[in-house]
C-alpha cells in the first residue's frame, strides 16, 4: 500500500465519521427541541 492509498483511507474514515456527528448532533437537536416543548407544556 503506497501513501497515496493511505491518505485516501484515512480521509474516508474521516469523512464519515464527521457524517456521523453531524448526524448525531442533528438527532440531539431535535431531541432538546422535544424537551423544551414538554417542559413549556408542564409549566403552562
């Protein structure tokens, strides 16, 4: 395996895992927004 090849791989590892926080970061979000509407609703 030549450098080339390693640096392609290590690049597509990080590209998903950066996929993958986005995603989960992503569902976070949505999450607290759920919350935050529930906890207005108890409140009200």
């Amino acid at each position: 395996m030549n450098n080339e090849e390693k640096k392609k791989r290590k690049h597509g590892r990080l590209v998903e895992q950066i996929a993958d926080d986005t995603k989960r970061i992503a569902d976070g979000t949505k999450q607290n927004k759920k919350r935050q509407k529930l906890k207005t609703n108890l409140h009200g």
